[in-house]
C-alpha cells in the first residue's frame, strides 16, 4: 500500500508538501504512511485517493489493502507493546523475497535460538522489563516463520567471526546457538557465510545491514540499518547500488558456504 501511493503521488507530479497543503494532511503523517510506518485512516485514504486521481481498480485495491492491513497476522498481540520501527521491519520482512543480512557482532536475528535471543536482548536493554523481554524474544522466533512457509524466504546472511565467537548467554546456550546455525545452513533457502578474524579489516566493519527485495518487481528495494540513533529505511537508487556492493565484498572475503560450516563445527567443539 505504501508503495503504490508512492507511485500515485509521484505520477500526479505532487510532491508530499503540495499534498498536505491541498488535504491538511500532516507532512510527518505522510511521510510515515509512505514508509509503511503507519496505516492511513479511511478518511486519510480517501483524501489521497482522489486527490491523486486514482482508477476505481486503484481504488478498490487500495481499500482492500488498507483493510487487510488491520490485521498484522501473528503480529497483532504485540504491535501496540513493540517499537514501530521494528514492528515495520518485521511486516516488509514478511513480504519479502529475498534478505541479505550482514552482522558484525550478533547472531542474525533469523537464525537466533531463543535462549540465545533472551541473552541478547537482556544484554542489549538492560532497562528492558521481564515482560518486554520476553514479548521481544517472543516475536524474534515468530519471525522465523518465514524461513519454512510454503515459499519461503531467501536468506542469505554474513557474519564476521566475531558473532560466534562472543560468548552471548554462556558457553552452553552458545554451543546451542552453533550447532542451530549448522543445521540452518543445510537449508537449500538459506546461505550462510563467515568472515574469519584473519581476514583483517573490511567493508562491513563500519556496520550491520539488511538489504531486501520482494516477489513484486514494481516494489522498491529496501535497506534497514539499526544505528543508535534510531532505525533508518533506505529506498534511494543510489543508497541501494551502495549496500549492494558492500554485500558482494562481504561475499567475496567470507569463507564459502562449505568452509564456514567447518567453521561453525569447530566452534560447537571448543565452545
């Protein structure tokens, strides 16, 4: 929905500032509502619609879109309790076709174990209530879902070394995390790949990013990036041809799939 009323305004030659002088639409309202960071309201859609010219076909999908939003499938429970940044990744992330993760200092978050997933997010917010805790574990391994649907998702993922290598929740939840890594990386859907410490330095060291595409070819590209500053959606061509090229250097330092799995069965036995 948020992409097609991209491609509306921007076909109606509107920019979002000439749309919240003609509706009284707030320019922030707009924004999120483009970022499928919020879901307009009947009245909002409406406005939009005709302002934008819209067919009655656009029209009609448009309000069958907005009203099967509503739902948020397996999300709903927590949407009101998770942050909406991470309640907007999770919903492209279920829509999409393919995710190319790279992590410098986590396990992916596809692929974390729930004892694994409890460690991280008590490490990381430790301000975190036990009911926050556990509602975040709680979608972290529903997401995961996406991985053995009937389509499932493409994953591929990279790691620098550092990511299995950093005792998360102890010994014994890290051998878990390993040997549920090894097992994962058997997925004809799922690539896995290790940077090694002897490497040296690369690309990926100035962070961690997901770049994702999806089944319909008219839906742009998408980077997210956790930063401490807040999460960021990047749609731009030019942001997007960036990240690529670091994922195909990331690819080409890592070990290859074979050699990063004899990697990973070398941590299970020493951890």
């Amino acid at each position: 929905m948020a992409a097609e009323l991209r491609r509306l305004r921007a076909a109606a030659n509107l920019t979002r500032e000439d749309v919240a002088d003609r509706t009284g639409i707030n320019n922030a309202t707009l924004y999120r509502i483009e970022k499928a960071r919020a879901r307009p309201q009947k009245r909002t859609l409406q406005a939009l619609m005709e302002l934008y010219g819209a067919t009655e076909a656009q029209r009609t999908d448009l309000v069958a879109m907005q009203s099967g939003s509503q739902g948020q499938g397996w999300l709903r429970p927590y949407h009101s309790e998770l942050p909406e940044e991470y309640t907007a990744y999770i919903g492209f992330e279920s829509e999409a076709r393919t995710v190319r993760n790279y992590e410098s200092l986590f396990i992916p978050g596809l692929a974390q174990t729930e004892p694994y997933a409890r460690a991280v997010i008590r490490g990381v917010l430790p301000k975190a209530s036990q009911k926050e805790v556990e509602q975040r574990v709680q979608a972290r391994i529903e997401r995961q879902a996406v991985l053995t649907k009937p389509n499932p998702l493409q994953l591929w993922a990279i790691m620098d070394e550092a990511a299995v290598r950093r005792m998360v929740g102890g010994p014994a939840v890290m051998r878990e995390q390993a040997q549920h890594l090894v097992r994962l990386a058997d997925e004809p859907n799922v690539t896995l790949q290790l940077i090694p410490f002897g490497t040296g330095a690369h690309t990926g060291m100035t962070g961690s990013f997901v770049h994702m595409d999806f089944p319909d070819a008219q839906d742009p590209e998408l980077v997210y990036v956790d930063t401490p500053a807040g999460d960021l959606f990047l749609e731009s061509e030019a942001e997007i041809r960036r990240y690529k090229s670091m994922f195909e250097h990331l690819q080409a330092v890592a070990l290859g799939p074979g050699d990063s799995a004899r990697l990973l069965d070398s941590v299970c036995r020493t951890e």
